[in-house]
C-alpha cells in the first residue's frame, strides 16, 4: 500500500483476488489452529465464508463486524471447526475443484501485479523474502517449499530464500531418510542459487569491538597486540560463525561492562572460557575449575593451537607459544596459595613467567577486596571467571 498509488482499477483486482485467496488461506490454514482465523482472517474473511457450510453463515458473517467480541468462544471455535472441515473435505473430494481454484488464486495474482505495475515508475513485481528457513522444523520447512511452489509459481512473485543450503537438506532427510537426494529436491524449488561469500571475521570482529567496549581493561600476550587479534585468532580456530561471534563478543562486553576489579581480564582465559561455554562443551567446567586432565588438554590443543612469537627476556631467545600454552600457564598458577607463591625457576618456559607476571599484577592492585574472595585473599580472581561466564551468559541469551 505505501508503495503503490490507490486507483478503482487496483481495487477491483483486488476484490477479484481476494476471493480466490480466502478459500486458498482457509484451506492451508486448517493445520495451523482454529483460532488463527479468529486474529488473522482480515479482508479475506468475507470470502473465506463462502465455502462455510450454510448453517453456520450467519456466525461467520457476525464475526466480521465489530460485534465479534460478543460471540462465545465456543460457538465460534465450533463454528470455525465444522466450517474447516467442510471446507476442507469439498476440497478433498473435488481434486479438479482444487487444481481450478490455484489457477485462478495464481491468474488473479499476476494480474493484480500486472496493474500495480502500471502504477510503478520502476517494476510490477513483488518480492517475498524468507529468511532463516534451515532452522525451521523440517515438516514446516518443506510445507512452506511445497506451497510456494504450487501457490506463488506465476509472473511477477519472486521468492528469495536466504537458508544454509547445507543444513536445510539435513532437515530433508530426516522427514524423508538419509539416503533421500536432498540436492536434487531442492532443484524443484530453487531456480538459481547465489552463493553469497563468508562473512569476513576479522572485519566482523573490528566493527563489534569498535562498537564500544573498554579494550584498556583488557590484556592480551604481547604477540597478539590488540584484543581483536587475539579474538580472530580464537574464532578462526574454533571455527565461529558470525553469530557465534556476535554472542561471545555480547558475553566479553557484558563482562568488562560491569568489571569491578582493578587488575585487567585476562582475554588468553577468558575468551576460551566464554567460547566452550556458548558452544555447550564440557571441557568449560575443566578449564573453570582448574582441573585439566590429559585428555582435555589434548582436545584444547587443536582449537588453542594458534601461536604468537614472544621474546623471553630471561632466557634471551625468542619462543613461539600457543594459544593453550597461556591458558594453561593463567589456570595453573591462578589457583595457587598466594602464601605460598614463588617465582618459577628461571629456566622456565616463557608462558609461566607471563602467567606469574600477570597475576603479581593482580596482587598489587589496590582495589582487590577481601570480600571478593569469601574472605581469604588468596587466589587469583581468575578462579572465578567460571563463575562470571555462567552467569553473565543468562542476560545475554
């Protein structure tokens, strides 16, 4: 309506065309609810109503105007009920019935579109978008495929489906069995495919942290040099869509926005910590709490396997440490006894010195209160960052 001037010969199109669409709407609205006619039905439900049985006409007819309120739900449900059916049985049992009523629905379409056409300095067509359709429910998915197929398939409509190909053919299979050709059904539907490109992640991921986030409260290794890197090194390795890195980024910003301590987050910890948990993997409550077996260390080894050269000053050489090296090196010494602490031994490796550097820091920081720690100031807040991630992630989802 916004886009189309209004004219006596659009209008009587589109009074041709409505009542073709509400015996067409009626029909596919049966397995959806009654109760959607009710709040949905709009200019279409005078001509719906003509299909109704004659019994229930003059109910049908009342709902239309504004003393709808006043009928009982029940009678209408009734109503609705038996009318559906009737309709949908005639239907049914009248196949060339059926097949004429599309025709006309798809006739009087193109021809609405034709006219409003005429009104346009541009085009006549009119472009539905769907978007997200892999992650509908696979009986749904493929209904919606079939009925834009056999209901919008005429001149001026055009579908523009935007979907993982990919996940929408497992969807097909599992309503029609793995070894159902699931390329070769999607041709009867799609007639060209774009194949848009991946969205770049380092690009993605400058332009969230440009959106506004406090990077002077956040500390990287000195090889990675900013935040953003060292978050596109995670997400490249982790393999994270551009909305998995949209919600990991949400939870970092959420956390440093509400950050109370005066020591810096650790994003060598951190980061892996938000990213196991957004993705449901149980090696989050491992690195939380500090407990690495071997066999989670050898599974954080492939994504955490990226690495950074650093100069260590106390052997004079420069190393190349990975991504695992430095949590590692955060978990084992953040739970250690600050009592107890020691320097490591000087021929140790470059990512435990980091780690003890970075939590000196943390001990000398004024603003650390005893009170964050139950009432023993004698572990690294690090030890908490399960914690935080936990429940920060409830806000943000």
């Amino acid at each position: 309506q916004p886009l189309v001037p209004s004219s006596e010969k659009i209008k009587k199109q589109f009074g041709t065309f409505k009542k073709t669409s509400g015996k067409i709407a009626l029909s596919l609205l049966t397995n959806v609810g009654k109760t959607f006619l009710t709040r949905h039905a709009g200019d279409f439900w005078d001509e719906a109503g003509d299909i109704f049985s004659k019994s229930n006409s003059s109910l049908i007819t009342a709902t239309s105007t504004e003393s709808a309120s006043n009928a009982t739900k029940d009678a209408l449900v009734k109503a609705i009920d038996e009318g559906v059916d009737d309709a949908t049985k005639n239907l049914i049992a009248n196949f060339e019935q059926s097949k004429s009523t599309i025709a006309s629905f798809k006739k009087n379409l193109s021809a609405l579109l034709k006219i409003t056409g005429e009104q346009q300095t541009s085009h006549g067509k009119l472009f539905v978008f769907v978007d997200e359709l892999d992650r509908c429910r696979p009986t749904y998915a493929i209904a919606m495929l079939e009925r834009i197929k056999h209901l919008f398939d005429t001149d001026g409509v055009m579908f523009i489906v935007a979907t993982d190909t990919q996940q929408l053919q497992h969807s097909i299979k599992a309503v029609y069995g793995q070894g159902f050709d699931a390329p070769r059904y999607l041709m009867r539907f799609f007639g060209r495919q774009y194949l848009l490109k991946a969205t770049n992640r380092g690009a993605f991921i400058k332009k969230l942290f440009a959106g506004g986030i406090n990077k002077q409260i956040i500390n990287v290794p000195e090889g990675a040099k900013t935040p953003e890197f060292y978050f596109e090194k995670v997400a490249d390795n982790f393999k994270l869509s551009a909305r998995d890195i949209e919600q990991c980024f949400e939870m970092l910003h959420d956390i440093a926005s509400t950050w109370r301590v005066d020591s810096k987050i650790e994003l060598a910890l951190l980061l892996p910590l938000i990213v196991l948990h957004q993705q449901g993997s149980e090696l989050f409550e491992s690195v939380a709490n500090g407990d690495l077996e071997l066999s989670d260390r050898q599974k954080l080894s492939g994504p955490l396997g990226f690495a950074f050269g650093e100069y260590n000053h106390n052997t004079g050489k420069s190393e190349s440490v990975r991504g695992f090296e430095y949590l590692e090196a955060l978990v084992a010494t953040a739970k250690v006894d600050f009592a107890n602490r020691k320097r490591p031994p000087f021929d140790n490796t470059y990512a435990r010195n980091w780690a003890y550097d970075r939590i000196s820091e943390e001990i000398q920081s004024n603003q650390i209160r005893v009170s964050l720690f139950d009432g023993n100031l004698r572990f690294s807040v690090m030890m908490r960052y399960g914690e935080i991630v936990r429940s920060i992630s409830s806000f943000t989802a």
